[in-house]
C-alpha cells in the first residue's frame, strides 16, 4: 500500500493537473489545511480552497527534496514551480517551503496540512509598485 507521505508527494508533483477526486483518498473528511494566509476546515472546504487557487495558474508543480517521518507525522520540504497569468506576465517563478501533515495511523489519512512560505516570495514582490516596497524593505533590513 502506497505511504500517506507518498500519496500527498505524487498529488502535488503534478497539481497543476490534479485530479481533485483523488483528495479523498489523501484527507480525512474533517482534515484541516493551514498555510500563511487561510485555515480551511473539512475536505469539502479543502477542496474548494485548491481548485480557487489553481484558477489563472498555467503550470504547478511541486518538487520535493526531502522528507522526515515519525509516528503519524511528516515534514515534507519542497520547491514549488509555476506560473500564473496574473504574476510577472506568466513568466515562470519558485517558491521554497515545506509541509507538516499529521495522519491517521490506521486510516492513512491526512488529519493536519500546515504549509510554511515566504508569502512575499510566493505573491507580493510579484506585483507591480508593491514589490518594489517589499524589495526595498528587505534591502533595509539587511543593510
């Protein structure tokens, strides 16, 4: 039987063209996702929450450099490739990050999703005038 881990790794490689079916056999029916800017609760919800965020995509994939499990946690870190039609023309950009899950054991099921990016990398330094404030900011902080 296909690992937890595994099953969410081969559902992102290719999210771009996800089949989102396939969601109920990586998440629990009342699983939880959180990333920087939302906390979705229930698989319907999830799932709802990816297809909005796909919309104006033009390619995603993620690209998983490692991942650690103990019990019925996982971290999973990864590189997130894609390009939307709305960010820098359609031109294609990264994103580094890296995913806590928590699943049951017996289930196999994805009971916790917590993403952790730079939401600046990912969004904001991608916008016409606020980029330029979040690079200038940056600049300040390092200087």
């Amino acid at each position: 039987m296909e690992s937890t881990v595994k099953r969410v790794q081969n559902f992102f490689c290719n999210y771009g063209s996800a089949d989102f079916d396939q969601l109920a056999r990586i998440y629990d029916p009342s699983a939880v996702f959180q990333d920087p800017v939302h906390r979705i609760e229930g698989l319907p919800s999830i799932r709802a929450y990816f297809d909005a965020g796909r919309r104006g995509l033009l390619s995603c994939n993620f690209n998983f450099s490692s991942d650690v499990s103990c019990d019925n946690r996982a971290t999973l870190v990864w590189r997130m490739d894609y390009a939307h039609r709305r960010l820098r023309g359609g031109k294609k950009l990264s994103l580094d990050g890296c995913s806590v899950i928590a699943f049951d054991q017996s289930s196999g099921l994805v009971l916790e999703h917590r993403d952790y990016f730079d939401m600046g990398a990912m969004l904001y330094e991608h916008i016409p005038c606020l980029g330029q404030v979040v690079g200038r900011i940056k600049q300040t902080l390092t200087t």
